[in-house]
C-alpha cells in the first residue's frame, strides 16, 4: 500500500515542477524526432524515491507535452512512457543485485525509446528505427549518464544524513 502524505506530494510536486521547466527551457533539444531531455535524467531517480517520481515526471511531462503542440498522443504517450519506465525502473532497482540501478536504467531507456519511438515516427512519418533511435541515444544520454550520477550523488547525500 502506498502512503500518500505530505512528503510523498511535496516530492511529486517537485518532480512535476522540475521536468516541465526542464523540457520547456531547454525546448530546441526536448522535442522532435531527434530529441535529448535533459529532465529526463530525474526519471533514474526513481531508483531512490519510487512513486513520486513516477507519477511527477508523468505530470511534468504532460505539461512539457502540451506545450510543444503535437496533440494528445504526445500528451498521453509520453506521460505514459515516462509512468512506466519510472515503475519499471523503481521495480528492477529495489531487487538490489549487483548492477541493479544500471540494469533500472537502461530499462528505463529502452521503454522510453520504444514508447516515444513508435508514436513519433508516425507523427513525423519516418520510419520506425529513426524514431526508435532518435529518442534511444538521447535518452542514453539523459538516463544512463546525468540520471545515474543523480542517483549515485543523492544516494550519498542519503548516507550521509
């Protein structure tokens, strides 16, 4: 059972607030075809903080998403995407096996790319390798470098306190 309390909605709120601004400031590299999200990176987060990321990087994205103008599949998809891969990625970490959190995040890249991937190829009406991989090293990028040196430094931080 979840508990939904004041810090589990501060964080959320945080996590939405954070990825929206993220992708509309940084907006020439957020969206198209060939896209890196920066705010992406909060999405390996999940591997500390769980549901709130899931559901604030999926706000956060919708946000994002409507703001860029290409309609309800980029809304709902990539709020979807974003939703699945934070819950997967969350799933995978908490088994804690050696590689655990690299496995999560590279998941987390792979469902990204094939859920955006897939829509956005239609919408630009390339073929589905180029939406597949336009969106995979971006989110390689996003992810599996800035995410996990999010996550290794916040993990610390933990430690620390």
């Amino acid at each position: 059972m979840v508990r939904v309390n004041a810090k589990f909605v501060a964080l959320t709120a945080v996590f939405t607030a954070v990825y929206a601004i993220g992708v509309i400031v940084l907006a020439p590299i957020s969206f198209y075809i060939y896209q890196c999200r920066i705010a992406d990176s909060l999405i390996a987060l999940s591997t500390v903080f769980g549901l709130p990321t899931a559901i604030g990087t999926a706000l956060g994205c919708a946000i994002a998403n409507a703001y860029a103008g290409y309609g309800i599949i980029d809304i709902v998809g990539g709020s979807i995407a974003n939703f699945i891969a934070a819950i997967v990625g969350y799933y995978i970490a908490s088994k804690k096996f050696k590689g655990s959190i690299l496995v999560a995040l590279v998941a987390e890249s792979l469902i990204i790319s094939g859920i955006v991937g897939s829509y956005l190829s239609v919408v630009f009406e390339v073929p589905l390798i180029v939406g597949f991989t336009g969106v995979l090293v971006g989110s390689l990028i996003s992810i599996n470098v800035l995410g996990y040196v999010l996550v290794k430094t916040i993990r610390m931080r933990i430690k620390e306190v």
